[in-house]
C-alpha cells in the first residue's frame, strides 16, 4: 500500500486537505499534528506538537520551536522526546501533520518518521515545500505517492483522493 503525501507551502491547504480525507476513511486515526499559535509578546509564533485525537496542551514539554519574521528557532530535543511515543496501532491510518524543516536536527525524531513509512500500513503527510535532507528522504520514500497541492489545483486534488480512497484503501473500505 503507498502512503499518501501531500506537499506544498505554508498555508494552501495541506491540513485542511488531510481533515477531509481522514473523515471519508472508516478507520482508527492515530499519529501527530504540529500548531502553531499566535504570535506571543516577543513577536514569534510557538509551534506544538501533539499526538492525534488527544486534548491538546501547550507547555515547554511539547513546543517544537519558535518561528517569526522569517526566521525560527527549533528545539530538536523536544522532537527526539516525542519520538519515544511514536508507536501506533496498525489497524487504522497514521497522520503527520505537518513534517517540516524544524525536525531536521533531530536525529531520534526523524529515524522513527522513515520507520513508520517503512513499516505502517498507511500514513498520510503534510509535507512542507521545503528542501532539507530529512525532508528529501520523505519525499523519496518508495511507498509513497506525493501529491503537490497549490491554491490552483486544490479543490480538484481534494475531489480526486476523495474519490479514489477505496480504491487506494480497499481493506478499510470493504470491512
């Protein structure tokens, strides 16, 4: 079974995306979402990491990094902590929402990311359009499929994965 990876810039719709597809699938959804917040008193915007389908929580335990005035600051440790968690369920699908550029630096983090594509029946991805190694690595991964979304082509690719989600999952949608 290929994943299915959905690529493109910060803000076209990649989640959004993601939100659909996961409510037309009739299956356990299990992994992780990032959130960034709104920009805080030092004019950076914090950026959490959450597991999928738990209340959320904002405090130095999950902030994944800082990001602002076209810079960021990441806190790989966070990441490579979070990474301990990422043993999931195989009966269902695996969401990553959002891999980006931030992970880069953690070693622990991005090791358990390739695993799960190596070895999980299906994940979707939000993939941020950027070009680092980890990312590359994603990208490439031979059982996946990416699909690059824009602001063009995004209700189209939306109908399209809408539509072909039984025929690219047929043991989540024959049960």
């Amino acid at each position: 079974m290929q994943h299915i990876l959905i690529n493109g810039r910060n803000g076209v719709g990649k989640s959004t995306l993601i939100r659909a597809l996961l409510q037309s699938i009739p299956a356990p959804v299990y992994g992780v979402i990032t959130k960034k917040e709104a920009v805080n008193a030092d004019g950076f915007c914090p950026v959490y990491i959450h597991r999928y389908g738990t209340e959320q929580h904002f405090s130095p335990d999950n902030l994944i990094g800082l990001c602002g005035d076209g810079k960021s600051l990441a806190f790989p440790e966070t990441f490579d902590r979070f990474s301990e968690s990422m043993q999931f369920p195989t009966d269902g699908v695996i969401v990553l929402d959002e891999l980006g550029f931030m992970e880069s630096e953690a070693r622990r983090f991005t090791e358990a990311v390739l695993r799960l594509l190596d070895e999980a029946p299906f994940v979707i991805a939000a993939v941020r359009d950027k070009q680092t190694p980890f990312l590359d690595a994603v990208l490439s991964h031979p059982r996946a499929v990416v699909y690059r979304i824009t602001e063009e082509n995004r209700d189209d690719l939306r109908a399209s994965l809408l539509s072909a989600l039984p025929s690219l999952l047929p043991e989540f949608f024959s049960r």
